[in-house]
C-alpha cells in the first residue's frame, strides 16, 4: 500500500492511500491541532492538611455513632 495523496480540507490532514495507484483503499483523517485555542484555566482547590482530614474523619466517627445510638445501638 503506498501514498495516493495529501491534503487538508475542514481542518484535518487527509491522506488516501491506494493499492492499484489509482483508487483509494483506506483513508486516514488526522485533526490538525493548532495553538490558537485558548487556554482555559482549571480551578484548583488545595489539598486539606493531614490535620484538617484528622479533624473531618473525627467529626464523621462521631456522627456515625451519635446516629447508632439514636437507632437502639444497631
């Protein structure tokens, strides 16, 4: 299989490949990135400390058990 021809056409390379040299037997299309998208900034929360998630497993213990002795001790 070899190259029959390149182009660009709709913002995609386009290359036909061809077997017999005439006809097109696969064709593979590739997205032409270009740099002209702009860039979208990505909020970042930052990360809890070892103390404050200490703090927050704590808090969910003691809900959980204060919700076990609300229901009879289950």
């Amino acid at each position: 299989m070899q190259i029959l021809r390149e182009f660009e056409e709709n913002g995609y390379k386009i290359i036909e490949y061809t077997n017999d040299g005439e006809t097109v037997s696969a064709r593979v299309e590739e997205k032409i990135l270009t740099d002209d998208i702009p860039e979208v900034p990505v909020e970042s929360k930052p990360q809890p400390t070892l103390e404050e998630m200490q703090a927050q497993t704590l808090l969910n213990t003691e809900y959980l058990i204060s919700k076990t002795d609300l229901l009879g001790g289950m």
